[in-house]
C-alpha cells in the first residue's frame, strides 16, 4: 500500500516537474531533458509487463497533453516498457531470483549508466522520430536524439544518485 | 483449449503492446479531424488552469520588459490613431470624428481581443501556442492571431475558455504573404530549427525582392488583413527549375518571448455595412 503510494507521488510529481519546467528547456535549440521516464526505470523488476505498459501509457498521455503532441511521448514510453525486461537482463547479467528496483544501488554505477543509456536512447529515438515524423531533417533529428539524451541521462544519475544517499 | 489459453496469456504483452501503439497512432493520425481532441491538448480547462497559474508566476519576471514593450507600443498607437483622427477629420469636415471611439480603431472590419499566452512551445516541429480566451469569449477557429510585433497565427481549435493557436512555427502552418508595395506573393512555411526564420515559397522570378524588404500578409486568406507585418527577407535563393525564387524571412514576432497576442475578428456582414455607414455619412444621408 505504501508502495503504491510512493509511486503515485513519483508518477505526479514527474509528470509535473517535466510539463511545467523541463519540456521548456531547450539548450542550444536541441537539447531537451525528459526525466519522466525516470519512474519507468526504476519500478521493481518482477512487476507484470502489462501493468507497466499500462503505466506507461497513462505517464506518456499526461505528458503529451501538456505539450500537444497526441500521442508521440505514450507511443514512446509504451516502446520502452515493452523492451524493458530485455534491457534488465542484458544489463544486470548476475541471476538475481529476488526482485529488485533497479538503482544504482542494487545494479551498480555502470550497469546502471548502461541500462539507464539503452533506455534513454530507444525513447528518445521513438520520440523525435515520432514528432518530427519526416527523414527531411533527420540530422537535426539526430543531432536532438543525442544531446537530449545526454541530458536525461544526466538527470536521471544525478536523481538516483540523490535518492541513494538519503 | 487450455492450451490456447495458456498461449494467449504467455503472449498477452505483445498483444497488449500492439494494442496501446495503435491507441497512440490513431492519436497521433486524427487529433486533425476529431474535435473531441481538444480535451487532449493544453486547451482542455484543467491543464490551461494549471498553465495559466505557471505562466502567471513566470510573467513577473519578465514584467519590466514587458512594460517597455506596452509602453512603447502604446506610443506607436497613440500616434497612429492621431494620425487617422486627424485625417479623418479633415474628409468628414464635421464633428463626426468625435463620434469615431476606440471601438473600432482597429483595421476595418476586424474585433481585435486580447489575451494572454498561457503556453507556448519552440522546440518542436508542430508547435503550438495556447491562449487564455476561448468561445465564451467570441472565439473560433480560423481567426488570425497577432502580436505587439507582427503575425503570430491561426486560431486552431477552442475549448469554453482556452484556444491553441497554430503559429508560424508549426509544419501545417501556411500563410499567404506579399512584399511591401508590391502585388507578388507566396506561401510562408516553417520548415523546423531555428524559431527566428521562416521559408516563404512560390515567389516568381521576376519579382523584385530585396534583401531587407519587408513581408506582410496578402489579405488572399480570411484570416488576416492585408498588411500585417511578418518579416524581412534575409536571403534569396532561386528554386531549382528557375521559376521562383524562395525567401528566408527574418520573423519579426519573437515567440520565444510572446506574452501577449490579439485575436482578429471578422465583423459579420451587418456589422460591416453599419460600420461602413458611420464612415461615410454623407454617402449614406444623400441616399
């Protein structure tokens, strides 16, 4: 029940830190941060894969409609909850039986880094080729997957790293 | 047949998957046609609210630039309207021009209502701007939107009390424009990036364009009047079959920056003819 509780604080609180502050950061006109997806990373390996898609959906949804994009931010998000399970196991090579939230704690500071780059870059890349939906920019397309996921990325280390030491 | 069942539930998450991504195209692909979907922009009321409270907190810091802008603006009015008093004045030799009121200083024909922009997004390849009027307020869709500096866009769709503005800065975006002073005109686009430049496509070759001169809308559309500032041509480039040339226009809203936008609103056809009537009095009495 506290669980349950903690997730739908992590759920309200991202959303609303990403539409009101982070969705208008625009560094050097490429770079945006989307650390909504931190909630996806981190919820306890062994949840069903349905349920998780089912919040992905709902997390992407509210994003977008705060940014008038329809869709684009569920598609993604649903896309990396799909490929989630994958991208523990290829991640977290030891067989852990028990479950586990994925953290810098419980994997590591590099298996972490790798899984948290894997995720970042499959959503950002569903993203900005979902929104952009041409090959005519595909550079400037590119050149968006790459520093926005940098700093995500960033975001979401700095974040797990503060959760950590508390 | 449990081992169907089992089958099913052991694959259940691909069909799931698949089910949720085609929820999100079918979004994606109709949000154009079906009108419902304004509830899933930031026009519905809940999220506008909670933007409009956001965009209330940030707008005090960007008050004093603000302030210089209005003031300056306002400046720019007075002197305009002056200007037309004076001429005015001088055409109807009688004490009609007191009777003219800032109701409709305005271009003729056109209601202008102002707003505040409650969000609005760069970053993207369709933007969108959202605004603090909506129905309630006289609003539809297909009503041009400008700023304290020139064109912004269209009025796209309109909850009760909220708008999205398509600007400039979206793909579906397609503006008829014209240089300054001359009949030639073309089809200004965004074509993504840099939120400071804008395409304007179609313009024949012979036409005289200069680097610097000044585009305005061409008043071919319902949306706009004739002569609303856009931009000015920064660079010229010849299309490839030679035919046209296409412009790259210097925009001269800043959309980073826009707090303030104002709907223009057609006047319907009586309005116009009674509009028309104070104008011309004699013309109307000699009748």
């Amino acid at each position: 029940m506290e669980k349950l509780l903690t997730r739908i604080a992590w759920f309200v609180g991202l959303v609303l830190v990403q539409v009101l502050f982070l969705n208008h950061i625009c560094w050097f006109g490429v770079a945006t941060p989307f650390l909504y997806i931190y909630l996806l990373l981190i919820i306890d390996r062994d949840i069903d894969r349905n349920v998780l898609m089912l919040l992905a959906f709902a997390m992407g949804l509210s994003v977008d409609v705060f940014c008038n994009t329809f869709g684009v931010n569920a598609a993604a998000c649903v896309l990396l909850a799909f490929l989630r399970p994958w991208l523990i196991r290829i991640c977290a090579p030891r067989d852990e039986f028990e479950n586990f939230e994925p953290g810098i704690q419980t994997l590591g500071i590099w298996s972490f880094f790798r899984y948290a780059l894997l995720a970042t870059l499959i959503h950002h890349t569903a993203l900005f080729f979902l929104e952009s939906f041409s090959v005519r920019h595909i550079g400037f397309v590119f050149l968006r997957i790459v520093f926005s996921a940098l700093l995500t990325l960033m975001m979401v280390m700095a974040v797990d790293f503060v959760r950590n030491r508390r | 047949m449990s081992t169907i069942f089992q089958f099913f539930y052991k694959h259940l998450h691909w069909l799931v998957f698949i089910v949720l991504e085609i929820i999100c195209f079918v979004l994606l692909f109709s949000y154009n046609s079906y009108q419902g979907s304004i509830y899933l922009s930031t026009a519905n009321s809940v999220t506008a609210r909670l933007l409009s409270g956001k965009s209330r907190v940030n707008s005090y810091f960007a008050l004093a630039d603000d302030n210089a802008v209005l003031v300056e603006q306002n400046a720019r009015l007075k002197e305009r309207v002056f200007e037309l008093e004076q001429m005015l004045s001088a055409q109807l030799q009688d004490s009609m021009a007191n009777a003219i009121s800032s109701e409709w200083i305005s271009r003729a024909g056109y209601h202008v209502t102002g707003a505040k922009v409650v969000d609005n997004s760069i970053n993207k390849t369709n933007n969108f701007i959202t605004i603090d009027k909506g129905t309630a307020e006289g609003l539809a869709p297909d009503m041009g939107v400008i700023g304290t500096d020139g064109a912004v866009g269209v009025v796209y769709k309109c909850s009760e009390h909220y708008s999205l503005v398509l600007p400039l800065l979206n793909g579906k975006s397609n503006l008829s424009c014209k240089v300054l002073n001359s009949d030639y005109f073309g089809f200004l686009r965004w074509e993504g990036g840099d939120a400071r430049y804008a395409i304007l496509h179609d313009m024949p070759r012979y036409a005289v364009v200069n680097v610097g001169d000044t585009i305005v809308t061409s008043g071919h559309s319902s949306f706009f009047p004739d002569g609303i500032v856009v931009g000015r041509v920064e660079e010229l480039h010849p299309s490839a079959d030679g035919l046209y040339v296409t412009l790259r226009v210097a925009l001269s809203t800043d959309f980073a920056r826009l707090h303030h936008a104002f709907v223009l609103r057609k006047m319907d056809a009586a309005e116009l003819a009674a509009l028309k009537e104070t104008l011309n009095p004699k013309k109307a009495k000699r009748k």
